[in-house]
C-alpha cells in the first residue's frame, strides 16, 4: 500500500458494469466458498498496546468459552452439515490450532477442505509489529500448515483483522496468491503489490456468522433468509460476469443447536440450484489468475484511460 | 515500531488446552451418556432470582441489569423489583402448568429479604443453587481471593439457614469468574458449577481443591442474550429455543443424551407480553416425547454417576 497517503493505492478504480466477464468453469455463475474460522483463542494472552483482547479480566469465561465451544462442539456438527451438502471448507485457520487441538485441524484436511493462515492466535494482533516480526508469523504459518496437513497456504486473512502497512506486499513475496482483507468487490481483483501476483478474494463481513448474529442482531432464521437473498442476487448477476459469494463461519456460532438447523436449509438451497460453483478459495483463485487476472488488469488500464 | 520480542513467544503452545482447568474433549466422539427413564434431551431451566441494591458497586465490575441513572435509579431498582414480586411468579405457575422441577439461582439477599419466596420455591419441588449474595456481589480477577471465599461462604450460609439445606449449585453472576473461582467452589463442598458455556453436556474441572462439575448454561439461549441483548422478539425466543430442540432431539438418536438448557430472568421474560409465548414454549417441549425437564442439580447428579471423577 502507498503508506501515509489518503488513498492507500491497493488497487484499481472498476464499476460495476461494462466488465470484461469473468467465466467460471461449468458455466456457473456464481462462485460459493464456505469459509470456516477454525480458531484457537489464549486464555491469558500478553497485552498488544494497540488492541486489547478480552473485554474482561483475565480468565473472561464467557468470552473464551463461547469460542473454546468451536473446538469442543460446534466444528464437529458444522463440518457434518456442510459434508453432507457437498460444502468444502476454506479454513481460515489460527495455525497454533495445529499445535493445541489437532483433531480438528486433521478432521478438516480429511474432508479435503483448503487452509489459508489466519494468524498463530486469534488473540495475537499484527499492530505495531516491525517488518522481521511479521515475516516471522508468515513463516510460521507456511512451516506449520505445511508439517500439520501438508498443504502450502495460498491465502491470508489477518489475525483478528489486525494489519500492518507491509502485509499484503509481504504475504505476495512469499508466494500467497489471495487477500481475503479487502472487501471492495464481490469479483476477485487484481492487488496492487511490489511483487508477484495478489488478488483480492471477496469474503464478506456483512453476510460473516459474527456480523449477522452480533452486530445485526439476526435471528438464526433471519440470517438463514440473508444468506438465500445474497445467493439468489449473485447467482442472477453471475450470469453477465462470474461473481463470487463466501459465507464466512464460525462454528461456535453458526454451530449452536438454535441455528444450525435453519443454516443447513441455505445449504439445500444452494446446492439444489444449480447455478453455483462450489469450490474453495485456492481454486477459484487460480481459475482466476490462469484466465482472468490479464483481462482485468486490461479492463482497469481501459477505465482509468476513459476517466482521463 | 515493533513489539516487545516477547509478544512472539508462545510459551503455551502445546498439546490441549492452553490451561490446566479442564482437557480438550470432543461432544461427538466421547462416552455418550444417558440420563434416566430414556429420557434424550434433558432440559434444565435455571431462573436467576436477583437483588440489585439501589446503590450498585462497580468493583470488580457492575452486574448486567444494574442501575444505570444518576442516584436515584428508580426505574431500574423498580423494574428488577417487578420480575422479583410480579413475574417470578408468572414463572412459577408456568412450570406448575407444565410440572416442571426447575433450578433457582438465587442470591442470598433474596432470602434475608424475601423468605416467604423461598419457601414458596421449596414448596413447589423446585432446586435452589447459589447465586452470590446481591447484585453487587460479582467475582472476577482482581477481587481479593479471601474476600471471593468469604462471599461464597456468605451465600451458602444464608441459603443454608432459609431452606435447611445447602445448595449443591452456583452460578456467578455474569458467569464471570476469577482463577480462584473453581478452587473455591470445590473447596467450599459446591457439586456444580453453571458458569462455563464451552461444552453442551456437564464435564469435569479440575482445581487444587478437587473436581468440580460444570453444567453448561448455555448463555446464547438465553432470555437476556436474545431479547435483551439481541433485542429479538419473545416469538422468535420460542421459535429459537423449539429448533434448537428439534436438532437436539435428532442428534440424541446418533450421539446419546443432549441438554437444552434454558436460563430466564423474570423482569425479562416474566413479562406479561412476552410470558405467554414462554408458557407456549413449555407446552410445546413438554409434549415432546423422551424430553424432560430436569434440574441442574438433577443432571449433575445423574452425570456424576456415570463420568468418573478425575
């Protein structure tokens, strides 16, 4: 990003029409990704003096335990649901779950979902950190996925969306191809950084478990109702351009026995339409980068000509 | 700008949990249990029966629900008041319509000030498990760990001297607890605890004092969780409460026992538009075959029996 300046230049100017399409295999139109958050959250972690953690002292037993529920629990009976769907999971995965409970991180890999790193902890934020402290937790998040489940990570999502100025130039370096921190677009998109390919990958806080539940307040029917809407108005639109729809979850919400239930009919009701690719994050990237990447970055130099 | 180096050091990255209080367990794949007679999905309802001084304490914090204006908070003193003479019992004919046995979590000021509630709880077959001593009475850490002892064994002593008999139960107020929490309720003789919301059935903790069982109260189905906080109609509590139980019951074939717990608090729920939606929802779980309600104290009982105490 250009750092310090209003505009922090990530990426290119596109309006919604008039796009050079995007096609997605199967002449599907809408590209849907399920995004678990399989997380691990410390009980006591250290102070970031720019974030706190716990809205209480320490040991906040509500606000851990909710959490501590995922691995206990909730993981177990979402991961059921979306197999019997036909729903891959893309974890966004807190890499030290590897090291703590790693029945759920194996339980994943079996059921041939991808990881892309979320940070060690989600109690372990990215502001303040110098360039080496930052290359140190991408590091570790390859070196631990890799040895855990013998995938190499292609995304990111920050811990606790914590970011630095640096991280999206960064994680491109080491070879990730996708961001799932920008949400400008519901099309992946070219990220402007200082090398190799990134693009942004559309995740969503608005239709994310967290932001129904907690920050709309949705009943479990009600954001059920959201997640049908979101779908049925993507999948319409992917037909002029292939777009992209990710519900992002967390098991210790979406995965409590008030919800799940009303959660399993959007996916009955996604896999019976037809017009979605069900895939995860990893291949819709690279169906991208291998046949779209060009042809947007063309499109963007053609609308900035135009402004001109 | 960088962070302290040891911002980077994971000294309790490991195996399991990142505390000694418990191990990682998974609901699914552990010895299933099975409560009595058949039954499949248990269902305790915990009543927190609550006095608010009109003068609230914010050390270590200020309970949900406390006063909130400028001294004096009539509205709020008055309102809590309500759910106490008034809707508690609106509660208690709506398990009596249903014949359900039900936990009380009561603090201890209710039975100094109000012992003719009590008795009218006792009477009607109901458990009553401790619940600090007033609203003011909250734990976290911070608070001195004698004084956290001596408020446990405040609260017990008075519940023991109205009721004649000692409260097997607690449940902190806001769940919240200190590191001590555990230790001292094991140490003070307590059987179960109601505080932590991390699993779906009872396990056991382990404190320097001995084991402690904690019964999940889960805080999600909760009145104040989904009307209060998530400002949800009492119809769609219902409704809520209803498909939860739809899955547990259907889950209980596969896995074994399942627990639906409900935690009410009577100046939410006991309200006069939103109790009948509660007395539908009783109906409703009532007419549910291999579904019952049962106290906390009662499914603690029957799970001590079948998981060996560490």
């Amino acid at each position: 990003m250009r750092e310090g300046e209003a505009d922090p230049g990530l990426y290119d100017f596109r309006p919604y029409r008039n796009r050079t399409p995007i096609r997605w295999p199967g002449g599907k139109s809408v590209a849907v990704w399920v995004s678990p958050n399989l997380e691990f959250y410390e009980i006591d972690p250290p102070a970031n003096p720019h974030r706190k953690s716990w809205a209480k002292p320490h040991p906040d037993v509500v606000g851990y335990g909710h959490r501590d529920h995922a691995n206990r629990v909730g993981h177990w009976r979402m991961a059921d649901v979306m197999t019997r769907h036909g729903f891959p999971g893309s974890v966004s995965l807190s890499v030290a779950l590897c090291q703590h409970v790693p029945e759920v991180v194996e339980d994943a890999n079996v059921r041939g979902w991808e990881f892309f790193s979320h940070g060690i902890y989600n109690t372990r934020y990215s502001y303040g950190m110098d360039e080496a402290q930052e290359r140190a937790i991408i590091e570790d998040s390859i070196r631990t996925v890799r040895e855990a489940t013998g995938q190499t990570i292609r995304g990111w999502l920050a811990p606790a969306l914590t970011h630095t100025p640096r991280t999206l130039d960064l994680i491109a370096e080491y070879g990730l191809t996708y961001t799932c921190d920008l949400y400008h677009d519901d099309q992946p998109a070219p990220v402007h950084v200082k090398s190799n390919r990134l693009i942004s990958m559309p995740y969503s806080l608005e239709v994310n478990d967290h932001y129904g539940f907690f920050v709309y307040n949705m009943s479990p029917r009600d954001y059920a109702d959201a997640l049908i809407r979101q779908y049925d108005r993507l999948a319409a639109e992917g037909e002029t351009s292939g777009t992209v729809m990710c519900i992002p979850l967390h098991s210790y919400l979406i995965g409590q026995p008030h919800r799940i239930g009303a959660f399993e009919e959007v996916l009955r009701h996604i896999a019976a339409d037809g017009r979605a690719w069900i895939t995860r994050s990893g291949d819709i990237a690279d169906h991208f980068l291998r046949h779209d990447y060009d042809a947007v970055a063309a499109d963007a130099a053609r609308v900035a000509e135009n402004a001109r | 700008m960088s962070l302290d180096p040891s911002y980077l050091v994971y000294e309790r990255r490991r195996r399991g949990m990142d505390h000694d209080l418990y191990p990682w367990s998974n609901l699914f794949t552990r010895k299933p249990l099975a409560w009595d007679g058949g039954v499949t999905v248990a269902v305790p309802i915990v009543v927190s029966l609550e006095w608010f001084p009109i003068l609230p304490t914010d050390t270590p914090f200020r309970a949900a629900g406390h006063m909130q204006t400028a001294y004096p908070d009539y509205r709020h003193y008055t309102a809590r008041e309500y759910g106490t003479r008034v809707g508690f019992y609106r509660l208690l004919d709506a398990f009596a319509a249903v014949d359900a046995r039900v936990t009380v979590a009561v603090n201890a000021a209710i039975a100094e000030r109000y012992p003719s509630i009590v008795r009218d709880i006792v009477a009607a077959g109901h458990e009553i498990a401790a619940h600090s001593t007033d609203m003011n009475g909250t734990i976290a850490t911070g608070i001195d760990e004698s004084d956290e002892r001596d408020l446990i064994a405040r609260a017990l002593d008075t519940l023991e001297a109205a009721t004649g008999s000692r409260p097997r139960g607690w449940l902190s107020i806001a769940r919240s607890q200190s590191w001590s929490t555990p230790g001292l309720l094991a140490d003070a003789g307590l059987g179960y605890m109601l505080d932590w919301v991390n699993d779906e059935l009872p396990y056991w903790m382990t404190t320097s004092a001995g084991p402690v069982l904690n019964v999940p109260l889960n805080h999600e189905l909760s009145d104040r969780q989904i009307v209060t906080v998530q400002q949800q109609s009492a119809d769609s509590y219902r409704q809520q409460v209803e498909d939860a139980c739809t899955w547990l019951v259907d889950e209980a074939t596969r896995f074994g026992a399942r627990m639906l717990p409900l935690h009410l608090t009577p100046y939410i729920m006991g309200l006069p538009y939103r109790i009948g939606a509660l007395e539908d929802l009783l109906r409703t779980l009532r007419e549910k075959p291999k579904v019952t309600f049962l106290t906390a104290g009662e499914i603690a009982r029957q799970t001590a029996a079948q998981l060996p105490r560490p």
